[in-house]
C-alpha cells in the first residue's frame, strides 16, 4: 500500500510560492540601470551638513554616492560614506598651467592616493589658467595627467577629464584630444552637460557624445534651460532635476541609444536653501524619467 510522504508545513509554503506567477513591478519600482551620485551639494546648504550628515541624507533619499570637492577631509568622507554603505564616486581636482604655477596641483594628492586603492572612485581633472581649448599648451597637459596617472596606477584609480565652462579645458574636444594623445586606458572623460550646452549647441549633443563615448568615464546632468537661452543669459543652466526647458527625457534616451551605462551625477552647485529639498526633488524626477526610459 503506498502512503502519502510526509511533507513539512514550511516545505509546502516555499513549494506553493514557487508556483506562484512572479508579482506584478510597474516600471517605477525597478532600480535605474546607472549609479546615481550627487556632488557639490554642500557647496551651498543652508544647513551646513557634516560629513556624516552628508552621507545620511544621501542613503536617506536612495543616492549610491557622492563626489567630493578637492582633496579636504577626504578620510572622513570615506568613512562616513562607507558607514552608510555609499560610494565615492569622484575626487575633483584641479591642474593650474599657468607658467608661474609652483605646484600646477595640489601636493597633498600623493598621500590621499593610498585611501583609494582598489575603490571605484575617479580623480576628476579640471584644467585652468590659459586660453580656453588653445592646443599649445597640450603638451603640458599631458605631461601633467601623465604625471598622476603614474601616481594613480598602483592604487587602480581612474582619471576622468572635467570640462568646465571658461577653464582651459573647456569643452569634450579638447578632453578628446588629450586622452587621444595620452592613450591610457585609465585616462577617460566625463561630459558635463551644463558645461555643453554653456559653450556649444544643442545640435552637436549627439555627434559630440558620439565621439568621446569609448573613453567615457562619467555624465553629469542637472536641470537645465536650453542651450540658446542659457548663452544668450536668459537661462539658467544649473537647477534641481525637472525643471527648465532642456528636454532631459530625450537626452536620456539618447544615452540610452547609446548603451551608455556607467556613472550618471548630479550637478549640484550653487543650489541655495536646504539641501535636502532639492536633492529629494531632483531624486523624485530621477526615478520618473528611469521609469518613463524602461516604460518606452
């Protein structure tokens, strides 16, 4: 005579979820496909965060990290933002080319690099004090970035190019052409879209991220007015995520034609007031345009 098996109550339970069909997820609840990091959001807080503070409004708002402005108090960021289980994405810095530069960057980057062995976290270079994209002093250029790039290799750290609006590294040519002429795989570019569209049209966006897209390490957005009304000064180019006239949606989607996948940051500066209302704000409007991108 055969018998039933005997089979335990919680044995049936897993048995019976198993079979069931996968719960319905709209869109929204899936998490976007790029990290999302804010930076220079303490530039102008009303509240004046520390650190730790910094860290858990971040995890608090569903941010994977942060970037950090120069080389000040950067062990105390690691540790804040790895008690939250948060990233460093970037460490901004600047090389000065001016003939009369003592030290064209800041001495203290040979014995920060050591903290960053083996993280993900980018140096970001800006470039500054000569003609913006004059190409004579490319050859200074590069043999400063080579110059840390050989400080960063044994730490594993990546070099990404930060153009930035009125600086000699101004626009992604110029970024292109350096990393074109130092040919690392560790020397890479991040595209400021704030920058963009300060110096360049609206036309060229594809085609320029077309040409600096296998040595693209990072994007910045914000919200943004066009790039005509931001240059004729009736824009304003640096604002919380959702607002102004650049259709973001469609620049998205560009991204995404492009299989674009590493990190995407947030431009924060010069935001006034509580920090946290416009980072909950620029999060919110994240979430709906990823949403919207796996929708269409």
């Amino acid at each position: 005579m055969l018998t039933r098996p005997h089979i335990p109550p919680r044995l049936l339970v897993l048995l019976f979820a198993c079979c069931l069909p996968p719960a319905h997820s709209s869109a929204a609840d899936q998490p976007p496909r790029q990290p999302f990091f804010a930076f220079c959001m303490d530039t102008h807080d009303s509240q004046k965060r520390s650190l730790a503070e910094q860290a858990a409004l971040l995890k608090n708002l569903g941010y994977d990290g942060c970037g950090h402005l120069w080389l000040d108090n950067l062990p105390e960021r690691l540790k804040t933002l790895d008690a939250a289980n948060l990233t460093l994405f970037q460490i901004y810095l600047r090389l000065d080319l001016s003939p009369t530069a003592k030290e064209p960057y800041d001495p203290r980057l040979k014995q920060i690099l050591p903290h960053l062995k083996n993280r993900p976290t980018m140096l970001a270079i800006l470039i500054s004090n000569q003609k913006p994209s004059d190409p004579i002093y490319d050859p200074r250029a590069v043999q400063l970035l080579n110059e840390i790039a050989d400080l960063a290799q044994p730490q594993n750290t990546r070099i990404a190019l930060y153009p930035h609006r009125g600086d000699w590294l101004e626009r992604p040519s110029d970024a292109l052409r350096l990393v074109k002429q130092i040919n690392r795989p560790t020397v890479g570019i991040m595209f400021n879209l704030c920058h963009y569209l300060a110096t360049d049209t609206q036309q060229n966006l594809k085609p320029t991220l077309q040409s600096v897209l296998p040595h693209l390490f990072a994007i910045s957005i914000s919200g943004s007015d066009t790039a005509s009304e931001i240059q004729s000064g009736k824009g304003n180019w640096i604002q919380p995520l959702g607002q102004g006239s650049f259709d973001m949606p469609a620049f998205l989607r560009l991204l995404d034609d492009l299989h674009y996948s590493a990190p995407i940051g947030l431009q924060c500066y010069g935001l006034p007031g509580d920090a946290r209302d416009h980072l909950a704000q620029s999060m919110k409007a994240w979430r709906a345009l990823s949403a919207q991108l796996q929708i269409n």
